[in-house]
C-alpha cells in the first residue's frame, strides 16, 4: 500500500519524504508548490502538482496508488500572514483539510496524520504545556489547526478513521545528509532568518518584542530538529499499523530557548557577529510555549536524536550555504 504526503515538496514534508523512500515505503506527493519545490522531493516519489481540497484529483491519486495512509502536511503557517489574511488561512488550512479528510474516508484510507501546531495553545498558563492543557489560540493560523484538529476527531469518531495529530512546537535545522532543508524565500522561522543573516543573504534581522514577561524580554520556544520531527511521523505510522488509537501528542524536546539566546548560538557557531534591531511585538506571538513531550516518547516510542541547538544550527547553517549555491 502507498503513503499519501501532502505538501512533500515543502520543508517538513520532503524531509518525510526522503525518510519514508529510505525506508522503503511506496509513497506519492501532492503539492501545489507554491512554497514547496519539485527538486525537494525524494527520487522514486511521484509528485503530483495540485490542491488538497481537490476532491476529484484526491480520490483518483487514492484509488490509482491504493494509498492506505495519509500524512498532512500542507498549510499556510505564517502568524502574521494569518493576523492579515485570516480568510486564506481558513480556506487553505480548514476548508482544504476538510475535503482531504472526507475523500480520505471514503477512499478506504485507514490512517491519518495530521501536523498540526503548538499555535493551538495560545498563551498557556502552564509550562510546560501539556495536551489536555486549554486551546485558546491567538492567531487565525492557530483557530484554523484547532479547527482542522476538531474535525479530523469528530470524523474518526463517526467513520473509524484513526489518526495521530502531531502538535509541533518550533522546526528548525536541515537534513543531515543535506538532501533538503528550509528553502523558502522570505521564511520566517527565527534560526532561518538567522541563518541567513550569518551568511550575509540579509542585512540585519530584527527581534520583535522586548518585553515579554521572560528572563531576557524575548519570547522562549522549543525548538525541534526536523529529523527528529520526521521520526515522530514515521513513529506515529508504525503505532497505528499495529492497531493504536487516535491519539493528540506534542511534539518537542521540552526545554526552551529565548530569541537573544537563539540568536547568539548562531553568532556563536557561524563566528559571525550580525547586526540585530529590536523592535515592538508582533501581533499572535505567545511570550512562552514549551512542550510536555512524554506522552509522544512513552506511546510512540519516540527517542529523539538531535536534541541539541548547536546541532540544529550547525545543521541549518549547513544547509543555507548549500542552497545559497542553487539556482532558485
């Protein structure tokens, strides 16, 4: 039977890609690209360009490839963008995992995995925060997971279909082997953006918000090598093969790391001293997320391996100098 990735020329999603084709899975692509890109995904994996939310093109990729499982990766996930344009966010997040979840069902798909986000939580009153811990979501990108997570529950109630929702906290670094990484132009992601300052691809970056009620005034987030992200996924698959339940989980190494603190690691590494400006908050942004990550490793079985922000710079910075080399 084959895998079903949605957004598998995207960061997350061609870094599972390779990890399922070295495995040995069958598996096929649906992406639209257009944050994702064709050369990211794994050799041997077919890619079909299109929407999730096309129902039609769905089932026939389901029936044609006998797809059996579908993980979920295709999104809109800029917090800001989403503050600005909630609508596109409910569409594309909501609306379009709405359609993919009904086609998945009633094309015989007996496993879902769906990424969903740490951005579910809000601002919790706990850290760190744990799955049953309260879903206030500040952003529109967060209201459009939790949605997506509400239905993707309530249809597996009602249909039998099982599934692992992922709850990630920050995804940073790049696949070690460097076959793929964070490639997108103008990402947000604090250790890309980062990156990209310590190699000169931008003049300065710029910390949004110094007053947070944090040690530094800088707001704390977990951050979790993608690889190690992607084992949760291949972990996730495995469990509901051999007949797990649905299950929420978080996905983090449970210890966090301001934005000066993630910024001087960089320094650090790259041996280059960046210019830095400070700025005023941005809209969405929770002061402190951390993940309670010990349901993922005792029902998974997960053991992370890159838990390490030096690891995950070096990795990140790895990567940047190669893409840097690449005709985008």
């Amino acid at each position: 039977m084959t895998i079903l990735v949605t957004g598998g020329g995207g960061y997350i999603g061609s870094h599972m890609v390779h990890a399922l084709v070295d495995a040995g899975e069958r598996v096929v692509v649906l992406d639209n690209l257009s944050t994702g890109f064709d050369w990211a995904v794994a050799e041997g994996a077919p890619l079909v360009i299109g929407e999730t939310g096309d129902q039609p093109l769905v089932a026939a990729l389901i029936a044609e490839h006998e797809v059996d499982a579908v993980i979920h990766f295709a999104a809109s996930i800029v917090v800001p963008d989403s503050v600005r344009d909630p609508l596109g966010y409910y569409r594309n997040n909501t609306v379009n995992s709405r359609a993919l979840i009904e086609t998945a069902i009633k094309g015989g798909v007996r496993a879902f995995i769906f990424s969903s986000t740490a951005a579910v939580y809000g601002n919790p009153e706990h850290v760190p925060v744990r799955e049953d811990d309260p879903t206030v979501p500040m952003s529109p990108y967060g209201s459009s997971k939790l949605m997506s997570e509400i239905m993707l529950r309530d249809a597996g109630i009602a249909h039998g279909l099982r599934h692992v929702i992922l709850r990630y906290f920050n995804v940073a670094g790049a696949d070690p082997l460097g076959r793929t990484g964070q490639s997108t132009k103008g990402a947000t992601h604090l250790i890309k953006v980062a990156v990209e300052t310590a190699l000169g691809l931008r003049p300065k970056m710029d910390v949004f918000g110094t007053d947070y009620p944090t040690p530094d005034g800088t707001c704390i987030r977990d951050y979790i090598h993608v690889s190690d992200l992607v084992r949760a996924h291949s972990d996730a698959l495995a469990y509901l093969r051999g007949g797990g339940v649905s299950v929420t989980l978080n996905c983090g190494y449970g210890r966090g790391f301001s934005v000066l603190e993630v910024i001087d690691t960089v320094k650090r590494v790259s041996g280059v001293d960046f210019k830095v400006e400070l700025g005023p908050r941005r809209l969405g942004d929770p002061a402190q997320i951390v993940a309670a990550s010990d349901r993922a490793r005792a029902t998974l079985h997960w053991e992370p391996h890159f838990d390490d922000l030096d690891t995950i710079v070096t990795h990140a910075l790895a990567w940047e100098r190669k893409l840097s080399t690449r005709n985008r």
